[in-house]
C-alpha cells in the first residue's frame, strides 16, 4: 500500500519531531516545484465537512508582493517591540545576553528587522462559513502545520506568525482580497540559514492525562534523551517566562 | 542530521498525503506505547511564543471515560442527526444509494451509532491566556494534526471531530476540567478497520494565488494521477453539496 521511502525522505515521526521554527533564510529563490509540493501537501489538511476553506496568497518578487511584504515588516517590527516592552525582555534574565531570553529577543528582532526578505511569505486566506467561533480553527490551522511539515520536507523552513492582523486593511486594498475572506496567517518561507533539528517542549506528563482532568498516566513519558525547554507551563503563566523558551 | 527512515516507516509527504479521517476501528485496544507517541508528536506542534497551551485527556476503558464516551456518542447522534436533516442528506443526489452523498450518509450514522466504541477518545484541551479570538486556533490545531499524522504512523486512525461540544457542562464535570480551560476537540483513535489511503481534495489551482487573490500561477498543479474530490469550492456553497465529499 505504502511507498517505501525515498533513501534521503525523511520519516513521518522523524519530520515531525524535527521541524522547528525557522526564521533565517538564506538568498536562495524558492522553487516553483517546492511550493507547488508545499500546497499540495497543505491542502491535504482535514477540513469541516471536507469544505477545504483555505486559500493561499504567495507573495514572492513582483512589485505587489514587494509592497505586501514591506507592510508585513513593518507590522512585524511594530508588534515586536511593543511585546518586547510589555512583555519585558529587557528585564530581569534578559539583562544576561546568554540567557534564554535575551537569545530569544536577539531572534526576534534580528526576525522582524528581515521579515520582508522571505524568499516567499504566504498569506493564509479562511472562507468562513458560519458565525465566528474556537472550532472554525479545526478547518484551518491543520493546512498550516501540513504546509510547515512539507517545508521541512522539501528542504525549506518557515514559522507560524500572526503579522497580517497588524496590516489587514492595507493587505486586502493591495492584494484584493474579500472583506469577507479571514487572514489567518503570515508564513515565511525559505531555505534555512542553520538547520532544523529536535524541538524542545516541556515534559510530556504535563500535557497528558487519562480519565480525569489531572491524572497523569505512568506511561506519559518522553523517548529517552528527549530534552525538555526551560519554558511553558506550569507555573509560568507569563508571557515573560514562556516567551523565553527555544522559539521553536 | 536526520536519522534514515527505517525500512517500513512512512515519509514524511507520503504520510501527509495518505492520512485519511479514519471513522471505523476494529476492537484492538491501543497500547501505552502508542499513546505516549502519538502525544509526544503532538506536543512538537508550534504554538503561540512556545506556550504549549494544550492538555489531552485519554479516554480508554476504565469507568469514568466510558461515562464520557457515552456522553460524546449520545451529542455526535444527536448533532449528526440535526445535520442530516439540516442539510439534507437524504434529499436530491442523497436519495441514490450509490451518490457520494448517499455514502457520506452511511458513513456519518455508523461513526455515530458507534461513537463511544472508539478504543480511545482524546480530549483535546486549550489554555486560553487571551481574548478569544480566531488566531488562537494556531495554538491549538496543528497539534492535532500532528496527532492524527503520528497516528497514522504508528498504524492508527483517528479523525478530528467537535462533538465535545454538545456535552461541555457534562464534560466539564464529570472529568473535573477547569471551567477557564476551553474544549477544542474530540478525536477518536484506534486501528482502522480498513485502510489510510490518498486522501482527494479539490483541484489546487483552486486554493493557490501568486501576488494577489484571484491570480492563479501556471506552477499550481497538482502531482500527475491525482484523483480530485467532486465536493469543495468554488461554487458549492452548501454544505449540502461539500458535504458529499470524499469523507477526508
């Protein structure tokens, strides 16, 4: 039933626990091959009544593109630094340039300063079909973490970002999208400057539980080696210690 | 870097490509082991500046999660049979056997007559630190896709469902979960009595614009021999017609 792998695809279980935020792109063009497999592999995502309400804007060279990619940048750079204020990056552990949050703060702003230079940002459109609510996300962030894997797989990176929010009127002036189209998402695309590799969480007997609400069953544990992010729950319940966790 | 794929573990596109919603499971239990990976691959998921926002809740064999599971089957019988009429299922195309409508029918009343048979319910739990909005989704949804890929790895099935939502307070109660704690999603897992298989979706030049909505790139085609699903957009929108889709 199943092909065997290619000798160099990577595994299921292997993409998966491998694919990591990634924020740094070399000058390397994305191909027209690569997104296509990208979207391809995107659009296979679970949709409520196989609806499949995704649509996606590649924004790429053109002058358009260029256009919607500054006012991302610019979104970008203006949520970054009001958040490193609120959120006080400059504070406390911050103040150690080897700790996790100042690294995480040099990322950040190294990230927003070079936002626009993604080889390709994708624009995340929803059709949404009835009233605005939690579950309409079941029909819509699966393709995006379907898009991250297949980027992974194909030898790119990208990370997650909700950036449009900062920019929404201009985008859909500029790019003519429907008042009654939603912007989900912002994904940069591009080939990694450095590489994926494991991603860290918090242990896994935090998350699970068995029966009840509480109940940590004995068999909720990490594969041996596994290392575990200083940030996340519980115990931290601000942004300030959670946001200095590995960006993955 | 990255391990090779052993000899019989799926790649990473090929799983994406071939993870179906899996709606009947035979009665073989699934074991820790699996749990504890199908979980481990969940938690790699993104989520909002790391926070790891989720919590999931097995619901096996012992007594309480039949109680629950009891109660998720009563509100998928009820929902599903809302929506039949709703929407229509046994009306026009419906009223042929043989119509993807038809079929999509059978396929709804057996998954739901059979809810709580599932050998596993997963919980899937949301700690909201905001506003609700719908960006949360990004927190909480690839996740689940994660789940439902590393199932499929591990030679499970699952499919994502919102029947949690007719039986919140219940829930809430009976599991003991926090009244800030959001239910996103109930996903039945267990091995698939049939098969994963091509998952068919709409044509991709359908879902994919290069530089602004509406324009759809030459390079948007999808892989030679795929078979596209007849439900979808554009152009259908009742859920009447996308519901008849291909049940993926």
């Amino acid at each position: 039933m199943t092909r065997p792998p290619a000798p160099h695809e990577i595994g299921l279980l292997e993409g998966i626990a491998t694919t990591r935020a990634i924020r740094r792109f070399t000058d390397e063009p994305v191909s027209d091959a690569d997104l296509a497999a990208v979207f391809f592999a995107a659009t296979r995502a679970p949709s409520g009544s196989n609806r499949q309400p995704w649509r996606f804007i590649a924004l790429r060279n053109d002058e358009t593109s260029r256009r919607a990619k500054r006012l991302l940048g610019e979104t970008a750079r203006r949520m970054w630094a009001l958040k490193r204020r609120g959120d006080r990056y400059d504070e406390g552990s911050g103040r150690r340039p080897d700790s996790p949050k100042a690294r995480m703060a040099r990322s950040m702003q190294r990230f927003a300063e070079n936002f626009e230079s993604a080889p390709v940002i994708v624009l995340v459109c929803f059709l949404r079909y009835r009233e605005e609510s939690h579950f309409e996300g079941a029909s819509i962030f699966p393709c995006c973490q379907n898009l991250l894997l297949a980027a992974r797989a194909r030898g790119l990176g990208g990370v997650l970002t909700g950036f449009q929010a900062g920019a929404e009127a201009e985008l859909r002036e500029l790019l003519g999208i429907p008042d009654e189209v939603v912007l989900s998402a912002a994904i940069p695309l591009g080939h990694p400057e450095g590489g994926h590799g494991p991603v860290r969480r918090r242990p896994l007997r935090e998350f699970v539980y068995q029966g009840r609400w509480g109940e940590t069953p004995d068999w909720a544990v990490d594969p041996p080696g596994t290392r575990h992010a200083k940030a996340g729950p519980p115990g931290h319940r601000t942004f300030l210690d959670q946001g200095a966790g590995d960006g993955a």
